[in-house]
C-alpha cells in the first residue's frame, strides 16, 4: 500500500511540473524529434560511401529501426541515470537525506519515481516513434497482434533495467563520486541497444555470453523483432515469446531485479552505519 501512495505523490508532482513547465516539454519533445530526424538523414545520406553488405542493412525499415534503438538507448540511460546521476544530485541538494527519513524507505521511494518516470518515457517516445515512422513512411507493427507483446517486453525491459539501476545506485551510495564510470556505463548500455539485432548469435561466445548478461541487448532485440519486422521470421510468423532473446530477457529480469535490489538494500545498510548516506 505505502507503494501506492508514494506513486500517487510522485504521478501528481508530476503533473504539476508538466502544467507548469509545459514548454519545456512541448521544446523538448521538437528537440527530440529534430535531433532524430538529423541523425537519421545523415547517416541516410552517407549510403552510397559504404559496401553492398552495409547498404542491405540500410533497407527498408531502417529510419524506424535506428530511431527505435535510439529510443531504447536513452530509455537505457535515464533509468539508469535516475539511480547514479540522480542520487547525487539528491544528496547534494538535500534531498536524498529527507528520503532517508520517509517511513517508506529508499527502495520504496525510488521505485515509485523510477516507475513513473519511466511511464512518462515511454509515452513521450512512443509519441517520437510513430513521428519518425510517419516521416520516413517506414511500417511501425504496434497495434493489433503486436500491441499485447509490446506492452510485456517494454514491462520485462523496465524490470531488467530497474534492478540494473539499483545495483548501480547501491555503488553509488559506498564509492559516492562516480560520475565518470557511471556516463561510461549508460553510454555502453545506449550504444548496445542501437546495435543489438539477432546478428549477435554470430558473435564471437564470450562476447555473445556478455552481451546476453547486459539488460539492454534482449530487451532491444525483442522489441525491435515486434516493432519492426512484426513478429515475422523469413516470412512466416513466428511469436515473439518463442524468439531465444525471449528467454534470455525473462532470466535478466530474475537476475538482475534479485541482485540489485539485494545490492542496493546491502550497500544503502552499510552506507547508513558508516554515517555516509548524505555525504558527497
């Protein structure tokens, strides 16, 4: 129940920094969408300059394509971010140390943002998404059979994501200015999620192993197998459910979601007896 309330507060200071920031959100969605357009006509443009093999994979499809990794990648990074950048920012102004005194607790508390902020995400990008699929006439397979599929990958997405984030606040917490390794890590996570196809079978296995241990490049694949090709495999359909990155994504969401938060629990504890919660 204390779940709840603590989302209710979170959903209604939200809306009240949207209604009074709104252009703020209007520019940053324009921004957004320009900046993606940009990327994709330039990369677009330079077409003609790479191999036949690069070429093919510039198909059809391909502006939705690199914009929907684009998107997943800065999903990446600001979950991620709410939990290194984030706690940093809230001790430093204070308030990290007023969290710690909620009768919620820190897990509870960022939880209910971190769930939020991610709703909000993913409205503002879906919005992005069908823009730029409108733009470049590419198909966007987000309604009918796709829709349901959708809906639980981009929950799995969020989980794998979120016990990620915790444990990377947990560090956060012992080690405090983390700032540069933290930027290395989302930078990491936003990459792969732009590169992550079903190519990664092919790779090299220790390098397959690591990329299938990341909670981006799963998530990325399954998603990018629904949206874009539409669950269709060589022309027949085939659901997404029974795709291999499936099952990797459902044990990253055990592994990481138990690991996290039991690391974050861990560290906030020693963190706490050490006096060093607030210290940064």
């Amino acid at each position: 129940m204390s779940f709840f309330l603590v989302v209710k507060a979170e959903l209604v200071r939200t809306f009240i920094i949207m209604r009074r920031y709104w252009f703020r959100t209007v520019t940053g969605m324009i921004i957004g969408y320009g900046m993606l357009v940009m990327l994709i006509i330039g990369f677009v443009s330079q077409r003609e300059a790479v191999s036949e093999e690069m070429a093919k994979k510039l198909g059809e499809g391909n502006a939705t394509n690199w914009a929907l990794g684009f998107i997943i990648g800065m999903y990446a990074f600001g979950v991620v971010g709410m939990f290194s950048q984030g706690l940093q920012t809230m001790a430093q102004n204070g308030q990290l140390e007023q969290l710690c005194m909620s009768p919620h607790g820190l897990v509870t508390n960022f939880l209910a943002r971190s769930v939020v902020g991610s709703v909000s995400n993913i409205l503002s990008s879906a919005v992005l998404l069908w823009l730029i699929s409108l733009t470049f006439k590419d198909t966007l397979h987000a309604t009918g059979v796709n829709f349901a599929p959708t809906l639980i990958l981009l929950g799995l997405t969020f989980a794998n994501l979120l016990g990620f984030g915790f444990m990377v606040g947990g560090l956060v917490l012992v080690f405090k200015q983390t700032g540069q390794i933290a930027i290395m890590i989302r930078m990491a996570l936003f990459a792969l999620a732009i590169a992550a196809t079903e190519k990664v079978a092919t790779w090299h296995v220790v390098a397959r192993w690591v990329a299938h241990l990341l909670p981006i490049t799963d998530a990325a694949i399954c998603l990018k197998y629904v949206l874009i090709q539409g669950q269709m495999h060589d022309g027949v359909f085939s659901s997404v459910f029974a795709h291999p990155s499936f099952w990797f994504l459902i044990f990253n969401c055990a592994f990481w979601t138990l690991t996290g938060i039991s690391c974050f629990r861990v560290l906030e504890n020693w963190s706490r007896s050490k006096g060093t919660l607030g210290a940064y």
